[in-house]
C-alpha cells in the first residue's frame, strides 16, 4: 500500500509540474472572463474593491507570465478569477440594497418637493422678500431637475445614481420649507 500511496504522489506532483510548464492560458482567460462579467453587473460602480483587486491580481499575472514564473501567475490567476466573482456576487446584493435605499429616497422627496411649492406660493401670495423667494425658487428648480434626472436614472437601473441626486435634497427643501415660513406673515401661513 505505502507503494501505492508514493506513486498517487508522484503522478499528482508530475501534473502539477506539467500545469506550471507553460503560461496558465486557460485560467487566465477564465479571470478575464469573470472580470468582464463582473464589469458587465456593475461591479466597477457596485464592488469597487473586488473588481479592482481582480484586476490587479490578472495584471500581476501577466507579469508573472513575461518573467516565466508560471505557478506565480497561476495563482494570481486563480485569485484574479475569485475575487471577480466575489465581485459580482457583492455586486447582486449591493444594487439590492441601494435600489431599496433610492426608492426609500424617491418617496420622501416627493412629498417634500410639494410642501415646497405650496409653501413657496404662500410666500408669493404673502409679498415676501425678492431675494428670499429667488433662492427659494433656484433650490426648488434644482430639486425639481435632480428629481427628474433621479427618475430617468432609476428606469435604466442606476440606483447609485438616484441615491447620489437625491441624497442632499430632503435636508435642502427641509431648509428652503423652514425659510419660507418663517418670512411668511403669519396670516398667509393660516390662509393655507
């Protein structure tokens, strides 16, 4: 048996020896495979880390492959491989966590935005100051416009984006909302 045992060894450190002869051409097109696949989920945007470090890891295996340590560029290689599909895989549950983050943003918003239009016609109707209801104007546009975009964005699945646009802008038509009451007299406040 110890025979057999020697001999399963030897032919097992014959085909690794003979895997790392030449240049890992196969598992180096298989990480470059997984890489554009990870790119092509949003791994880029989504799992910046992962998608990098895969990147890395091929680049140092092609390095490895010009200097013909080829059981180096094996496994960096392999490694390239893995961590594109660790990539992807983050990448999948990653865009699910921010959709629901920039529908929980869309939501709130919008109701925001319509506070500050009425109370913006309140304080048009109340004469307040000029300068008080262009500011107010310019946020509210720039809102409007981020929510338009923020739309645009989430039908063609770009939840990072939605969240970018409309992060800033509940705590700003918090603030242009605060503004506009407390210019408007208090009897245009309760015409409302």
């Amino acid at each position: 048996m110890p025979t057999r045992r020697f001999l399963s060894l030897l032919v097992l450190l014959a085909a690794l020896a003979s895997a790392c002869a030449g240049p890992p051409d196969k598992e180096m097109q298989q990480a470059q495979a997984a890489i554009d696949a990870a790119k092509a989920a949003g791994a880029d945007r989504y799992a910046p880390d992962d998608f990098n470090a895969a990147r890395d890891a091929l680049k140092l295996a092609d390095d490895a492959v010009t200097q013909r340590d080829y059981r180096l560029a094996l496994n960096h290689a392999l490694d390239a491989r893995e961590r594109a599909q660790s990539a992807t895989k983050d990448t999948v549950e990653r865009k699910a966590a921010v959709r629901v983050e920039a529908e929980r943003f869309m939501a709130s918003v919008g109701p925001a935005l319509s506070e500050a239009h009425v109370r913006l016609t309140a304080a048009e109707a109340a004469h307040i100051s000029p300068r008080t209801l262009a500011e107010a104007r310019h946020t509210i546009s720039g809102i409007d416009l981020a929510v338009q975009k923020a739309g645009a964005a989430r039908d063609r699945g770009d939840y990072l984006d939605v969240v970018e646009l409309l992060k800033p802008a509940l705590p700003r038509l918090q603030a242009v909302a605060k503004d506009l009451e407390a210019a408007t007299p208090g009897a245009a406040r309760r015409r409302r």
